[in-house]
C-alpha cells in the first residue's frame, strides 16, 4: 500500500474533487431553476384559465400538457450540459426532436384551447433558448423573442381580456411579465452556467501549468546536482588514469588498475548521459497535455477550438512535435480569423500524424491552388516547423480550402530529436 508524504499534492487532489462537486451541484440547481420557473408558468396560466371560466377537463388538458413539457426541457438542458461550441444547436438533433414536437404539440393545443397568442408561442420560443446557440446568436434570439412574446401579450390583453373582470386581468399582466421574462431567466441560467465551465477550464490549465513547473524545477535541480559531480568524478577518475599510465612496470597490478579506471569512467559517462535524458524527460511537457494547453489558449483568445488525440498519444516523439504545436498554435493566434480551429494527434501507420486546421484569414499567405507557401511571418514560421520536422525524418504539408487552412505533419514513430535542440 502507497502512502502519501507530507507536503505532497493530496490537498490539491481533494480541492479539486471538492470543486467538481461544487460545478455538478451548481448545475442541478441550474436545472431547478430553470424547471421551477416553467412549472410556476402553468400554474399562472392553469389559475387565470380557471378565473376566465374554462371546465375541468381543459384545465387537466392543459395541466398535464405543461408538466409534460416541463419534463422534456430536461433532455435539453442535459444535452446543453455537455455541449460543443463548435458544434451548433442542430448537433445531436436526434435528442432536441422530441422535447421540440413536444413543445410545438402542447403550444398549439394550449392556444387553440385558451384562444391565446403568447400561450400558443411561449412553449416553443423557452425550448429554443435551451439549445446550444453560438455567441452572440443567442443575444440577438432572446432579444427578438421578447419582442414578439411582449407583443403577443398586448394583442390578447386587448382582444381575449377586453371584457375580463380587474382580477383576472391583474393576473394577467402578471403572467405576461413573467412569460417574456422566462426566456430571459432561463438564458441568465445558462451564461451562469457557461461562466462557471470557463473558470473549470481556467483552474485546470492553471493545475496543468503548476505541474509542468514542478517537473522543470525537478529536471533542472537533478541536472544540476548529478551534472556537477558526476563531471567532478570523470575528472579524477582520468587524472588517476594518466598518472598510473606514467608510473611504467612499477606496480604489477597497474594494468588491472587502468581497466577498473577505464570501466569507472565509462559508468559515469553512462550515469551522466542517463541523468541528461531523464531532466530532458522531466522538461519535455507530454503531449496530450501540450494539446490541451494549446486548446485553452486558443479558448482565451475568443476561438473556438477542440481536438482529438488518440489514447497512446504520450508515446509520440514529443521533442519533435512538441515544438510543432506551440509554433502551429501560434501562427493561428497571429494569421487565423479566430472563429474556430481543430487540432488532432493519432497514429498512422508507423508514423504519428499531427494536424491543425482553422478558418483562414484573407492574408494568411497561402495560394489558393495547392500547399505552396509563400514569404512572409507565416510563411517563416512553417519553414522552421518544415526543417525541424525533416531532421526528424517526417514531413509537412500545407493545404488551403475554402476559408481553410490546414497544417499536416507527419513524423516517424522512432523520430529521433532534431540536432541543435538540445
């Protein structure tokens, strides 16, 4: 059984279980929220139905239809919870089909029924604003929902209530209020909700980065330490060498002595070459984890961007590509129209493909007819990954599509470190 030593990362592990639990929690009361303000709409309009004069059996209608559609709001929220940015409100369209019928059903029902417009139109506009719409394009649907729901309510305040007692058009204007204000509420939700995967998402790049630090101040204190004094006991250990080889046939055991010398200063020259590759391992960032710091930092930005990397990706030559995704990553940050990009990293054959691709912005220097690249920043930038990449053995190709650009390295999967980057 492992125990933990004092002053190791226990605290940091159980902080952030702790936070993660807090993010989940923080969600179901997301979801509460904005279930409880739908249940409280039906029974707004379930009591001014009821003051109006309707029977029974259109209440019940009605009352089961609103739960019924409270209900399938779940599978939307559920599908928001674990939403891609990049992917749009039509994505998973198979899961939104049947909570949007449901929706449109008990809308149409309810408002022929009641004979009201902003009953009718309310179920369908607070589905919509569930879905997963990109920004900014929920802005502008919440805004021009609101104007339609606060007009709707106008039109059948002056034709449905014209004639309805103080009462039941006191409550009225209560349920209007609080019907165009539910897709307001539900959206507030959701940005809270988005705000507070941002922040994960920051403290797990911040955790990341802690790592990486520790492992180049242990890299660094290891090289440093064993680099001196195993450089130290080369040094005597030649000295001794030199001066038994000038002491002639002196002592019969000399020949014996000067082999134990010579296979003691092979060991340490072993020793120190493995400690050099072990600070070069401990400084070397894996790169699963380079991609997914590149991700972050191209979310910072404003992009938005996801990656796939195949589950053995830390057995890929990180000191080749590791380079590679910072330089690449960059040029996006500096040439790319920042909307999207994609990154991914999988074996192909005997050798690891790496690709990158974004929306490409009119002055990125790349023909529009083949993989040519031509002079400029990025051009420099791709030139440099191009001659990393061929001391590796590998190769770069450069494509250009429509409002693409896509960068596709390809190394080999025993690619030795390129000269000079020691």
């Amino acid at each position: 059984m492992s125990t933990v030593p004092p002053g190791s990362a226990l605290p940091e592990v159980i902080g952030a279980r702790r936070l993660n639990q807090g993010i989940t929690a923080t969600w179901w009361y997301t979801v509460s929220g904005v279930m409880a303000f739908q249940v409280m709409v039906v029974f707004v309009w379930l009591s001014i139905f009821g003051g109006l004069g309707f029977d029974f059996a259109t209440l019940a209608v009605i009352g089961v239809g609103g739960l019924v559609w409270c209900a399938a709001s779940f599978p939307l929220l559920l599908q928001y919870r674990h939403r891609d940015d990049a992917a749009g409100p039509v994505a998973g369209w198979r899961g939104i089909l049947i909570p949007i019928a449901l929706a449109i059903a008990f809308g149409v029902v309810t408002g022929i029924l009641s004979g009201l417009w902003l009953v009718g139109t309310l179920p369908l506009i607070q589905s919509l604003a569930l879905l997963n719409w990109p920004r900014g394009v929920r802005v502008r649907l919440l805004l021009v929902a609101m104007v339609v729901l606060a007009a709707l309510w106008f039109i059948d305040l002056r034709t449905v209530f014209a004639d309805a007692d103080a009462e039941v058009v006191g409550a009225w204007w209560v349920f209007g209020f609080i019907g165009v204000s539910l897709p307001v509420m539900a959206v507030m939700s959701l940005w809270w909700w988005d705000v507070l995967v941002t922040l994960d998402r920051a403290r797990a790049s911040e955790a990341r980065l802690g790592a990486t630090q520790e492992r180049l101040r242990v890299a660094t204190d290891v090289h440093d330490l064993q680099g001196h004094h195993l450089q130290v006991i080369a040094l005597q250990l030649e000295l001794a060498e030199r001066l038994l080889d000038k002491t002639g046939a002196q002592d019969e055991n000399r020949d014996a002595a000067l082999e134990q010398l010579r296979l003691a200063r092979a060991s340490v020259a072993e020793a120190r070459q493995g400690t050099r590759d072990l600070a070069m391992r401990f400084r070397g960032v894996p790169l699963p984890d380079e991609i997914a710091n590149a991700v972050d930092l191209l979310r910072a930005a404003g992009t938005t961007a996801d990656a796939a990397v195949s589950a053995d990706a830390a057995h890929a030559p990180a000191s080749v590509l590791g380079p590679v995704i910072r330089e690449t990553t960059t040029n996006v940050l500096r040439h790319g129209s920042g909307r999207w990009a994609r990154l991914s990293l999988a074996r192909d054959g005997d050798a690891w493909r790496y690709e990158i691709a974004n929306d490409a912005a009119s002055d990125s220097g790349v023909s529009g007819d083949g993989p040519r690249v031509e002079s400029g920043s990025a051009g420099s930038g791709l030139d440099g990954i191009t001659r990393r990449v061929a001391e590796a053995r590998g190769a770069v190709r450069v494509e250009r599509g429509k409002g693409e650009f896509h960068v596709i390295v390809t190394v080999p999967d025993a690619a030795t470190e390129p000269e000079g980057s020691r």
